[in-house]
C-alpha cells in the first residue's frame, strides 16, 4: 500500500522543516509501507516554497506544487488529492497543532474496511474565545446540515481512493471539504485527540476567513438562508394584517385618531430592511451559481516539482 500525506501550505516557512522532522521520526521511519508527501504552496510570498523545494530535493517522496495566488486551502487540498498517487491520503496542517504520531492509527482505521477516518479534537490549548467560537460553528454544522459532524469538529482526516475520486470529481466552488466529505456518506470512523497550542509562526486564520467557511457551509449544505427569509417574510406579513386590522378596527370605534407617522415610518424601515436581507441572500445563491458556470478552476498550478 501507499500512503499519501497532503499538507496546504500558507505562511508557513518557519513550520516546514520541524514538520518533515516530525513525520519523518514518527511515521517514514516506522511505516513499512510507501509513502509520499504532497506539499501545497497556496501562494505565500514568503520563503515556504523554496524551503519546500529544498526539502524535495533531500527526499524524493517529496512532491512540490505552487499555485499562483492564494486559492485557499480548500483549493490546496483539492489539488493535493487531484496530484497524490496513494492508496489513501491524509490531509495535515503544517502548523504542527496535530500530533503526527494519530496518523498511524488513523491507517490501522483505514485498513479495518473505514473509507474515512476523522480526527476528532477532544480538547484544544487555545483561547477560550477560540474554543467558543469553534464549538458554536460546529454546533450551528450539527443542526443545519450534518447531524453527523463530530461535536468539536475536524480538521484532519484520512480517505481512501474512493473517497479522494469523489471529492476530484464535485470539484465544487465556494464549499467545505469536511462537508463534502460527511455528505458522501461513505463508511467513517473516528481517532481522539487533544489539540496543541501553536508553537511557531502565527496563524492567518483570519475573522474574514472563518466567516467565508460559515457562510459556504450554511449556503452548500443547508436551507437555513431560504427557511430564514421565508419565515421573517412570513411573520412580517402577519403582523402587518394583524397591524391593518387593529388600526382600521379601532378607527371606526372612534379610539384611536389618525396619526401615526413615526410607526408608518418604523414599519416601512423594517419592511426595506426584510426586502433588502433577502436580496442578499438571494444574491449569494446567484453569484454562486454564476460562479459555478464559468467553470474557472479552482487553482491554476504556477510551478512543480
């Protein structure tokens, strides 16, 4: 057998060579199987490439790709699973948050008939703000789209050949990976870990980032939006009947006289306002189909070695 082992790379020149050291003592010196590394540069413009490369050249298990610009590490993932020849892959960070010692059980997993297997964080040396966040997106994942997503979520996972020519073949746009995953529906399992503290570098897991990743999910795999401006439509409707009706009633019984404007004026704002959040949400439904159309790819490899 041969395993792949795929890690997007963004920022991260500082993380490189402590990481193939780290996988080269827990797992290349103690596998009796193939293997091979698939390095994705996903267009830093620091040294990462070069420091890539130079780790290509003392290993020839090494792969090294470089995309143009920065496609994202959805995009950089999709091209490691689109260029790795293995058996079965397993995606890794290179920020070294993950012990590489759980890829191993993750292959005895496999082997054991799992087409997937997922690493379930069981704790995470961050801030508190980083695990409350987390917890409420994974939370939000598990009600709106995929009941079957581990309750602290995943970030590395191992799938077979079959899997990995799934994901190749949906080559969806504005998406999650670890949804797609779910949604295939293939044969999973799970391995436990507790998530470390970052030790190097700095994390460019941005706000904007993190937000784009609710709004793909909540948009690919979820009618959440729709149910949502159907419902505000729905209750502005009634409680503008229910609104019409008290009015003209207690006109005519003499209760109330005619004024009113600063309500008509509220109203009016709250009615623009539900017109204009489901113009939103209708617009990103559009764009994304639109999108979709055009059949860009999701990356475009600049250099490969």
């Amino acid at each position: 057998m041969k395993l792949s082992i795929i890690i997007p790379v963004y920022f991260n020149e500082e993380n490189l060579k402590p990481l193939y050291e780290d996988i080269k003592k827990k797992i290349i010196d103690v596998i009796d199987y193939d293997y091979e590394l698939v390095m994705v540069n996903d267009g830093s413009k620091d040294a990462s490439y070069e420091v890539m490369r130079e780790l290509a050249a003392a290993d020839p298990n090494i792969k090294t790709i470089s995309l143009s610009r920065n496609f994202g590490s959805h995009a950089a993932i999709l091209c490691g699973l689109a260029h790795c020849t293995g058996d079965c892959a397993v995606v890794k960070a290179a920020d070294l948050q993950e012990p590489t010692e759980m890829i191993l059980a993750m292959v005895e997993s496999w082997r054991g008939g799992n087409n997937v297997v997922l690493a379930v964080r069981e704790g995470r040396e961050e801030k508190k703000s980083q695990t409350f966040f987390a917890g409420l997106y994974y939370g939000m994942v598990r009600k709106t789209s995929f009941p079957n997503m581990p309750e602290t979520g995943f970030d590395v996972y191992l799938i077979d050949r079959k899997v990995i020519d799934v994901l190749n073949m949906l080559d969806e746009k504005n998406s999650a990976l670890t949804g797609q995953i779910l949604w295939s529906g293939f044969r999973t399992a799970c391995v436990y870990y507790k998530r470390q503290a970052r030790q190097i570098g700095k994390s460019r897991w941005t706000l904007r980032k993190k937000l784009r990743l609710v709004t793909d999910t909540l948009f690919s795999f979820s009618t959440l939006p729709i149910k949502f401006v159907s419902t505000i439509g729905f209750l502005a409707f009634i409680v503008s009947i229910l609104w019409g009706i008290f009015l003209v009633t207690f006109k005519f019984l003499g209760l109330v006289p005619v004024r009113g404007w600063t309500a008509l004026f509220v109203f009016n704002m709250f009615s623009f306002g539900v017109v204009m959040l489901t113009l939103g949400i209708l617009g990103e439904y559009l764009w994304r189909t639109f999108d979709a159309t055009r059949k860009r790819p999701p990356y475009i490899i600049e250099e490969e070695g």
